[in-house]
C-alpha cells in the first residue's frame, strides 16, 4: 500500500472515530434534554418548552466557539447544524405546532424551518389572518408572519393585525429570498401568464418588464399557491422558491429573477411567551401621538428615545381606523423593555401617547 493510501486510510479511521464520539455526545445531550423535560413536568411546567431567549444564547455562543476553533465550516452552517439538534432535542419534550401562510413550498415555510429546525409539526393555512387565529385559539403554540422586504418594505396587512391581537412577538427570522421561474413549460417563450404573490411580483419587475413583457400576471395568495396552481394547470409559469418547485415537479425555466440580489424578507415569530434579555434584542411597539394636529406631537411622542440614546430602526405609519387621519406609528428599538434605559423611556413615551402598545421584546435575528 502506498503512503498516500495509508494516509487517507488512517484519515478515515479518525473520521469514523470522531463519528462515533459526535453520535454519542448527541445521545447524551438528548437524554439530558428528557431529564429537563422530567424536571419541568414535576414543577408542574408542562406544555410549551420553548425558549426563544435560551435558544438565542445558544447559537451566538455556537458562533463564538467557531470563530475561536477557526472554522472551517461557516458560521451559518454550525448555526444551521444546531438548529436542527435543538429542533430534534425539543420534539423530545413537547412537540412544537407552528402556523404558517400556506400551502407547502411557500417562502413562509421556510422561514419557520430555519427558525424552529425541521422537528416542528408545521401548520399551512390560507392567509395571514389565519395565522394569528391559530395561535390565539390554541392550535398552534407559535406562528410566523411576514412583516418586510428588503426592497419592496412593510406587510401593511401584518402590521395591522399586530396592532389588534393579545399575542406577542418572540422572535424574528431573516431569509434571503431567491426566486425562481418554475414551470412545465420546456422554452421561456411559452409563458403566457404568470402567477405569483404581489410582493414577488414587485421584487422581479424589472427582470418581468425585460423578459417577459407580453406575459399576464396574475397575483395570488402565496409563492407555494402559484407553483401548485401551474403544477396542477399545466399552463404558465409561477414565481417561487427552488423548494417550491422541487415539491411540485417544475423544471427552473429562469434562476434568481429577483432585482435585488440582496433580497431579503424579514418574518416575525408570534405567540404568548415574553422572552428574557439575552443583550442583543429589539422591541416592537405601536402608539399614536394625542388628536388635534399640533405642530411638533410626532417629536414630543418620540423624544424620550432620543434622550436616552435609543436607536429606532424603523417606524412605520397606518391609518388607526380610530378617525380620519388619524394614525398609528409601528417602532422598532433596539433594546429589551426590561433593560433600564429602555423601561424608563418607554413609560416616558407611554404616558405622551393617546394609544400605546408594546408589541414584544425578542432576541434579535441570529444569522
């Protein structure tokens, strides 16, 4: 046997070694994991084990560590790695019921997956109202919701149902958004009409306006919605995700037709948990300055950030529906509503509004 052989045989033997060591590590913190669940149950916490401030703290250490070893794998790919364990983990202690806009395939889908891993019982329904009726109802423990684009900006729809809802925001997902032309279709010169959310619809115009000017758009209620509706149809094309055309058996017609290479759509976890500080948070909150139009409310009702050296990363305008003209303001901070600095101007804010509303404090997107 060569040297270069008995090198690679002994590289594998390691291999299989450290396999070994990682299957029985992984054991081992699984039957940890059910100890924890024995604990709890004989405190009398049963039911929903889930900790987003935990969870949080947890792959930015996972992070940590990597840098520290150097890798080589990216951190992405560690984070995405113990997702996964956790998400399996977790099934072990009370299994996980998640609401999303459906049908399967949908970008909504798999925003829940990278947040929760793949050992949630993902719950598909019809419209963003429906999501947040799951959860308030009891049948989902959490629910994900589109609230931004990076390009195309705010789900008015999500910002005004937060408004109303005695649900919480726990948590907050990224997902960079690749779309796909997916079709039966074997030439792009076939497509006649095409069919997709209005949001995609928006972050590929130009490539649309350029490629297929004469094709008809017709918008519908989901990414997934329109790769199932050109799968069962035959006819035309749909703008969705690789996933979704690998469930519903389309060939790629176009890759990434989206105008922003950068696209990014931001989803927002909601539920009933108020998750702890984890130092790296944001809070969402919904107010409205006093009626009667004077000069500089808008200023006094945002000040007190201000004062307190509070960055706002982003605030939003909707109609009330209180009266006309008459609006809410949607803020976002970085901070937790716990954290000192930030309690004490969000009372400040509070008692200058006609109508104020924390909407949660969560840890910020990891990854």
């Amino acid at each position: 046997m060569s040297t270069s052989n008995e090198d690679l045989s002994q590289a594998r033997t390691q291999i299989d070694a450290i396999d070994s060591e990682l299957q029985r590590l992984i054991s081992q913190r699984a039957r940890v994991v059910e100890k924890v669940r024995d604990i709890k149950a004989a405190a009398g916490d049963v039911g929903d084990y889930y900790r987003p401030s935990r969870e949080a703290e947890v792959l930015r250490r996972v992070i940590a560590r990597n840098q520290e070893h150097g890798g080589p794998l990216p951190d992405e790919v560690m984070v995405r790695l113990w997702r996964e364990l956790m998400s399996a983990c977790l099934a072990l202690e009370s299994p996980l019921s998640v609401a999303y806009l459906g049908p399967e395939g949908t970008y909504t889908q798999a925003a829940v997956y990278k947040h929760f891993g793949h050992q949630v019982a993902a719950r598909a329904v019809s419209a963003i109202d429906e999501i947040f009726r799951e959860v308030e109802s009891g049948i989902a423990a959490y629910g994900v919701v589109p609230i931004e684009n990076s390009t195309e900006g705010v789900v008015s729809s999500t910002l005004d149902l937060l408004a109303g809802t005695p649900l919480t925001i726990c948590g907050e997902v990224w997902l960079p958004v690749h779309h796909q032309l997916l079709s039966r279709h074997e030439r792009i010169e076939d497509v006649e009409i095409i069919y997709s959310h209005p949001q995609s619809f928006a972050q590929c115009r130009r490539w649309l306006d350029t490629r297929l000017p004469g094709a008809a758009r017709e918008p519908v209620s989901s990414n997934g919605a329109a790769a199932k509706r050109v799968a069962e149809t035959g006819q035309g094309a749909a703008i969705a995700s690789a996933a979704a055309g690998e469930l519903y058996g389309l060939r790629v017609l176009a890759a990434n037709v989206e105008d922003d290479p950068n696209n990014t759509t931001r989803f927002l976890v909601i539920g009933r948990h108020n998750p702890d500080s984890t130092g790296a948070d944001r809070t969402s909150l919904v107010c409205s300055a006093p009626s009667g139009g004077e000069a500089g409310a808008l200023f006094r009702l945002l000040e007190p950030f201000a004062k307190a050296g509070i960055n706002l990363s982003k605030i939003e305008s909707r109609p009330s529906r209180r009266g006309v003209w008459d609006y809410n303001f949607f803020l976002d901070l970085e901070g937790h509503r716990n954290d000192p600095q930030v309690a004490q101007a969000l009372e400040e804010v509070r008692s200058r509004a006609a109508f104020f509303k924390i909407l949660g404090s969560y840890p910020r997107a990891v990854m």
